[in-house]
C-alpha cells in the first residue's frame, strides 16, 4: 500500500498549538484512497526535526512526504523553494546555529517542491468556492510562496528536497494559518488541512494509475 507521510511541528514561541501538528497527529493511522497516512508531530529543533523525518522516511518508505509548519499569514502558503540559509533564532532547547550558514554546504542556493502545488491550489480553490455557495463562510485559500523563511521550516523543507532526492518521489513544504486567539478559526483550519492530506492521497492513486505501465512513480 503506498504511503503518505505528513509530518508537523509542536509549540514555539508564542504558538502554545500549533495547527500543523495537530492535523499530522489527527491524520495518523488513517488509510485514503487505499493509501496509508502516516503522521507526527515535529520538534521544533535543529537536531531532531531533520533525523525524525529522515527516520520515519527509512521506516516507511512513503512515496509522498508532506511537511507543514505555521506561519503567520491567514493563507496556505503552498512553498515552491527551500532555501539553502539558516536564520539567526534559537529552537526549543534553545540551540543556536550559525546565522547565515549553509544548510547543506556546498548544496545549491534553492532546490523546488516536488509537490502538486499547481493542482493543490486549484483544489483548495474549489473547496473554498463551496464553501461560500453552501455554507456562506469564510474560507482558506492559498497562495504560492517563494520564501519559506530561515527557521525549522525551511530548514526541514532543504534537507528534505536536498537528501531524498530520488527516494521520495513527491515531497515539499506547506506553511499552513495560525490558530486566531479566539479560537474562531480553529475548525476550519483544521479541517482544510485535513482536506489537503486527502486530496494529496487521491492525487496519488490518480498518478499511480495514470503512470502505471511504462512510468514508474515520477514527478
Ligand atoms: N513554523 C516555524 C517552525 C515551526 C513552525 O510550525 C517556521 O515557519 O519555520
């Protein structure tokens, strides 16, 4: 069965819950489309964000890896590059790297998604377009971002997209909204997350088919 491994971050800063990981823990154990979800929740760390994903990648040998972090911007940011820089802030155990460095050194200064995000934010677009006929919501939308920031997020998102080149065949990063303070958001966040995870699985069985024969899993 193929697998789809979603992971996300914990707390930091002044997140106290952060949606990303929320929707990688809630997705966890589900099986879509005859394809199995995978989900953890991330430490923000420079040491263990990278080896955990790279762990559970080794173990479960996923043919999509989606990450997704929070950013501070009401849309889904769908992150085209990773950037090879490293910012100046401490994680949560409070390590500090150099500011400026490389991630990978030597590697090139950007490396693209190698996710649907084309087909992703036509798919987000038509959700929300229901959403407003049936429901007369608001809704997520998204957008494409080039700048993942230099934090975990991009940091995770270059290691992934430097190191599984040619071993997870689809893989990127998602900068996903915050929680409001009011708590007024928190279902629809979580659920168009939710709804993003399922759409990558029928994504998936809708590659795998169209590319059955003389194609293998390419991108
Ligand atoms: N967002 C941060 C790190 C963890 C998270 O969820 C970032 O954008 O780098």
């Amino acid at each position: 069965m193929p697998v789809l491994l979603v992971t996300g971050f914990g707390p930091f800063r002044n997140v106290t819950r952060n949606p990303s990981g929320v929707a990688a823990q809630t997705v966890h154990g589900r099986e879509i489309d005859g394809t199995q979800i995978i989900g953890t929740e991330l430490v923000v760390s420079w040491q263990s964000a990278w080896e955990t994903t790279l762990r559970l990648v080794e173990e479960h040998q996923p043919q999509v890896l989606l990450c997704l972090g929070v950013a501070n911007w009401p849309n889904i940011e769908l992150e085209q590059v990773a950037r090879n820089v490293i910012g100046p802030e401490a994680d949560v155990e409070g390590v500090v790297l150099q500011s400026g460095a490389e991630v990978v050194p030597g590697g090139r200064a950007t490396l693209s998604s190698a996710l649907p995000l084309d087909w992703l934010k036509k798919r987000i677009a038509e959700r929300a377009l229901a959403q407003a006929v049936f429901r007369n919501g608001t809704s997520i939308v998204s957008q494409f971002s080039d700048n993942a920031g230099d934090y975990l997020c991009n940091f995770l998102f270059y290691n992934v997209m430097h190191h599984l080149e040619g071993r997870v065949p689809h893989r990127g990063f998602i900068h996903v909204p915050p929680y409001d303070e009011s708590g007024e958001n928190e279902a629809e966040v979580d659920e168009v997350l939710i709804y993003l995870v399922e759409e990558l699985a029928h994504w998936l069985v809708q590659n795998a088919e169209s590319a059955s024969g003389e194609h293998s899993w390419s991108i």
